[in-house]
C-alpha cells in the first residue's frame, strides 16, 4: 500500500497500489533476486552472469522499487516506460546482431545469440534476450495500464463535475439537458440540441 498524508489528520492513509507500482515491484524484486543469486551462481538458469550483470540487476530492481514504494504514481510510469523500451530494445538487439560463440562467463555452453557488449564481462545470451523481452514487455503493460487509469480518471473527475454543475455526461443526455437562461446560451444549446437529434 502506497502511503498518503491526508492534510486534515497528522496520521498517514494507505492508498491502493496501482497497477505500474504492482509491476514496479514485481520486477524490481525479480531483478534484485537475480542480481543477488548471481553472485553466488553465475551461471543461474543458464545466464550469463558476471558481477557486472549482477550490478546492473541489483541497480534496476533498486530503481524499480524506489518508484513502487513512491507516492508520486508518475515516477512507476517514468520507470516502467524507460526499463520497457531499454530492456526491449536490448533483447531485441541480442536477436539481431548475437553471433554464435562460447560465452566468457556464466554458463559455457555455446549460445548461437550470443552478444558481447563487453567480452568477458558483460554478455547476453539468448536466455537473457528472452528474459528482456518479456522483462520490457511487462514494464511496457505497466506504462499502458498508468495511462488507461489516469485517462479513466481524468473522465470519472469531469463526469462528477458535470453531474455536480447538473450537465449532461455524455451527448445522449443532450436531449434532455436543460437550456441556457440567457438569450445567447438559449440559442447556443437549442442549436446543439438540433443538431445532436438530426444525427440520430
């Protein structure tokens, strides 16, 4: 639960989590677990996990978490857009321009993917390229699930102050909506409303 000061009580309020924070701290924890678990076993489900890897892994899921556990909503949608495309376009890359060889550190077994961005201290193979897919494609479905909420919200703010000012919420209630008072709004509003009835 994300941590609220309500400005009328000195206590704090527990607000719902979002679902970009959700993701924020599913992966963080993922990535800090992995980047732990690699010191110890480089060679982990078949990575390719060098200390560089592993500081990288501990460095995002620490950044991941920061932004989870933050109040302000925007920073898990900052994180989670620049860790989808960075992860997404490293996998991708990793398909793309990965040549077959014997990987420096990690698992030895030779990998037809695998790319050197500094050999023999940090390689990805075809294991992690798959992990950054899915790893960026999640943060990327964290980003799209920030917007599609803020933009029902942004909807739920004006419908209430249009129910709280007696407007219609939506064109279908133009017809029964009532006219403007003045001579201008009067005229204004019976043109809409014309309007409005001939398109249906």
């Amino acid at each position: 639960m994300a941590t609220v000061m309500n400005p009328h009580h000195a206590h704090h309020v527990s607000a719902p989590r979002t679902t970009t924070q959700k993701v924020c701290l599913a992966l963080g924890a993922l990535s800090l677990l992995i980047g732990i678990v690699g010191i110890f076993k480089s060679d982990f489900l078949g990575m390719h996990l060098s200390m560089t890897h592993n500081l990288i892994n501990i460095a995002t899921g620490a950044l991941a978490l920061w932004a989870a556990f933050a109040e302000n909503t925007r920073r898990a949608y900052n994180t989670c857009m620049a860790f989808g495309a960075l992860f997404g376009l490293v996998g991708v890359a990793g398909f793309i321009i990965g040549q077959p060889g014997f990987p420096g550190v990690g698992d030895p077994a030779s990998d037809d993917n695998l790319l050197r961005i500094i050999p023999n201290v940090l390689e990805y193979g075809t294991v992690e390229h798959l992990a950054n897919l899915i790893r960026g494609g999640v943060f990327l479905i964290g980003a799209m699930a920030y917007k599609t909420s803020a933009e029902r919200g942004a909807r739920a703010v004006v419908d209430t102050q249009r129910r709280a000012r007696g407007l219609p919420n939506s064109e279908s209630d133009l017809s029964r909506a009532p006219l403007g008072t003045s001579d201008i709004n009067r005229r204004s509003d019976v043109e809409r409303r014309t309007n409005f009835e001939d398109r249906i």
